[in-house]
C-alpha cells in the first residue's frame, strides 16, 4: 500500500519511499513528486508542503515540477486530495474489522462508531496528513470527487452519511431527523479530533485520548 491510499492503522514508516535522483520510470515523475508532498504533509501538515523541497526529494530539478503543478497550490490540492482518500480508507479498515453484529440495528450503530473510530484514529495517527487534508482550503464540494474516495468510491463524508441512512433503514434514527444529521455528528468528532492534535488535550495519554473517545462516539449515537 503506498502514501496515497495509507491507512489508519499504517504507521508512515512503512509508506512506498520516494524515488531518487533518475529511479522513477518514465511518465512517474508526478507520482514521484505527490508522493514527496505526501511525506513532507506527513511530517509537517500542509504548510511544510514546498514545491521546491518536494523537487529535490524526487531527486529532479525544480522546473520540472512545473510539467505536473502549475506551483504550489496546486501540489498541495493534490496532496490534500490524497490524504482525503486516506482517510476514507481508515474509516474502511474500521468498519471491515466490525465483528457480525446480532441485529439490523446493532450493526448499523456499530457502523456508525467505525467511521467515528476512523476519523479519529487517524487524526492522532497521522497528524500531518490530517491537518492538510481538512484545513486551510478545505471546502464540502456537492459533487462527489472519486480522488477523494477510499477502496469502495466512497469520501470521509460519505461514508458517514451512508452509515446514517442506514440506521434510518432499521428504524434507529426517524427519517424526521435524518436532514443534516451528518454536520451534527461530523462537527463533534472533529472537535475533539482538533483538541487532542492541537487543543488543551494534547498532553493526553493514549489510552485515555482513546477511552475519551469511545465515550464521545457514545454521546454522538445516543444524540441521534
């Protein structure tokens, strides 16, 4: 699995490293260069994606970006793309890890916690890629980006809302309720994903930033 479609669960350790000075193949070259932008929003979030800096880890020299990204905004719209993706496929590891539940019911709240558990997972795991992937020019767009989408052609904020609807298919949540339920639920978890990679909750032992976790997707359920 390379940098643009990493897990949840994957430490960057372990993402496809970037070629060096003449080891990509022809026609890779823009391959070469997200997968740098990639690594450096890693390590530092969007700011630290450079066009300059992501020309020298692909080993070329810094005019021949320019064949691939117009400059910098536009490598970072790619890289933020990507990290989207990657978030999408964490949510995916979660709910592929759901244990067959007993009901219609059961299964369609524990879905609704796996994408929870994603988002979060991968926030505190992948800090960088998190921040680049929601911050700064972020924007909801009303036509789904397949670029965006993990393994199943979902985005992050599709899978939520396919997990909603299908507690509105098993009588979990009244259909009355269902409209914007999603930005209820996606603007809590999000808070606390920002407090505890930015916020007073930083500090926060593993254990306990997980346990707080687990209490929050509770309190997100039961508001449904």
């Amino acid at each position: 699995m390379d940098a643009v479609h990493m897990a949840e669960n994957t430490p960057p350790s372990r993402t496809r490293a970037v070629p060096a000075r003449g080891s990509y193949r022809h026609g890779d070259l823009r391959r070469a260069l997200l997968e740098a932008g990639l690594a450096l929003a890693a390590e530092g979030g969007p700011d630290a994606v450079v066009l300059r800096e992501a020309t020298r880890r692909a080993g070329v020299a810094p005019n021949a970006a320019y064949r691939h990204f117009a400059n910098r905004e536009d490598l970072l719209d790619a890289v933020r793309t990507a990290a989207v993706a990657a978030v999408a496929e964490a949510m995916e590891v979660r709910m592929a890890q759901l244990p067959v539940q007993p009901d219609a019911v059961a299964q369609a709240r524990a879905r609704v916690r796996a994408v929870g558990a994603g988002y979060l997972g991968f926030a505190r795991a992948h800090t960088g890629l998190f921040r680049t992937a929601f911050g700064g020019r972020f924007a909801l767009a009303t036509t789904p980006d397949p670029a965006k989408a993990g393994r199943s052609g979902l985005d992050p904020f599709r899978h939520l809302g396919a997990a909603l609807d299908a507690l509105v298919a098993t009588g979990a949540l009244p259909q009355e309720r269902r409209p914007g339920a999603e930005f209820l639920a996606w603007s809590t978890v999000h808070g606390l994903a920002l407090l505890l990679i930015d916020g007073p909750l930083r500090g926060l032992p593993a254990e306990q930033a997980e346990a707080l976790g687990g209490r929050l997707l509770d309190m997100v359920e039961r508001g449904l």
